[in-house]
C-alpha cells in the first residue's frame, strides 16, 4: 500500500507539505492519551487568547486554498479550523476514540488538519487527486455522494473518496473504530513554514503514538521531490 498526492495537486499547491505516520497494534481498550491531549489543547488554548482561528496563518492558508478549489471558505472550513472553532467556543472537543482525540488536540496546537483512516477500508493505496465524478463517497450517517468533478479527494484503488474537499470531510467508511488495528495519518498545511511545522508536529505525534500503544510508527514528509510514502 502506499500514499501519495498526483502531480497535478504539487503542481498546483507548490507550497504544499505532507506529514504521514503509519501504526500497526493500535487499539481503544487499556490506553489513556490524556496526558498528551491536555499538553496539546493548552498550546490551542494559548494561541486562541491572542487571537481568533481565522486569523492563525495556517488556517488562512487553508481558505486561500478552498477559495481557488471555487468553494466558500466560511462554508466549507478544513478540519483544522472546523476543530478550533468548536474548541474555541465549548472549551473542549468530545471523546471519540483514543487516537482520534490525540489527532484532533495535535490538530488544535499545530492548526494544521490531520485526516486519520483505517487502513482495513482502504483498498491498495490513497492517492489525494481531483475526482472524475464517478467516486463514490460514504458519509457517517451511511449515505452515498459523488464528489464533483474535479473537487479533490482522497481515493483508492476501488475509486472510493476517503475524503471530500481535501481537507473538509473524512468519510465514515474508513473512521477509525474501536476494532480497527492499522491507521494511516496524514497531515497537510500550506503555510510559509509548512515543512517545519509539518515535521515538528509528525515528530510529536508519532512520539506520542509510541509511549501510549507501545509501537514504533513510520513517518515520512512529502513533498514534490518525494511525493510517494509507501507502508
């Protein structure tokens, strides 16, 4: 299996830079992330007393990028954005499974959306591409969409969308479940300074996947240069 993002995506996102970590024993049962989510949601919680999400660079790369994909930045916001916004005004994010709530406060601290798949719904590769329009994509609630010609997308092998507008939405079918074992992680940013960030945060993160689960979870930084990770 592998992941990679097409030509045409670092064709047109030069400044793109991805952070991708693999993990094989992950499990929901006997693990406590608590530690680690309560270091991250207090560096989210500092940066939004100085400012509100929208004005983070990070997320204003993210709505410059929405923009040229033709959708409404306020409308259809990245994950990243979507998660601070609700951390911003609740205070906290719900309790969804251990390594989502460590992906989402490392989301929070770095601004940076990070999509998390389980890897027994994905068939032979992910590759972050523009759709045809044929793919078919499961929301949470168990409908079936078509992503729009062009919109970008997270697709397999079997032309199945892991995610719609790039960064916007995961689909239901590949989430993380309390039985699922083997995850790909990968996190996005266009920012100046994307490649440190990016990792920075796949170092943290991948640190923080080791000491909870005991594993030792390969980590790669896409760019152009090096565009494919193969696990």
């Amino acid at each position: 299996m592998y992941i990679r993002h097409s030509e045409d995506i670092w064709k047109d996102y030069p400044e793109l830079a991805a952070g991708v970590l693999y993990a094989r024993g992950i499990r929901s049962s006997g693990v406590s992330v608590d530690m680690h989510t309560a270091r991250f949601e207090s560096v989210a919680r500092a940066r939004l007393a100085g400012n509100a999400e929208g004005e983070f660079p990070e997320i204003q790369a993210w709505r410059r990028a929405f923009s040229r994909m033709g959708l409404k930045p306020t409308q259809y916001r990245c994950a990243a954005e979507a998660l601070l916004r609700r951390f911003r005004k609740e205070g906290a994010l719900p309790k969804i499974h251990p390594l989502i709530d460590l992906c989402n406060a490392a989301s929070l601290a770095f601004a940076i959306p990070i999509a998390v798949f389980g890897l027994q719904k994905v068939s032979g590769y992910l590759e972050v591409r523009h759709a045809s329009g044929k793919e078919t994509y499961a929301t949470f609630a168990g409908e079936i969409e078509h992503p729009e010609e062009h919109e970008v997308i997270f697709a397999d092998q079997e032309g199945r969308a892991h995610a719609r507008r790039w960064t916007n939405r995961q689909s239901g079918y590949s989430a993380v479940r309390n039985e699922t074992t083997s995850v790909l992680i990968v996190a996005e940013a266009l920012h100046a300074g994307a490649p440190t960030d990016i990792k920075r945060l796949t170092d943290q993160l991948g640190e923080a996947i080791g000491t909870v689960w005991a594993v030792d979870p390969r980590s790669a930084v896409l760019d152009r240069l090096a565009p494919r990770f193969d696990f």
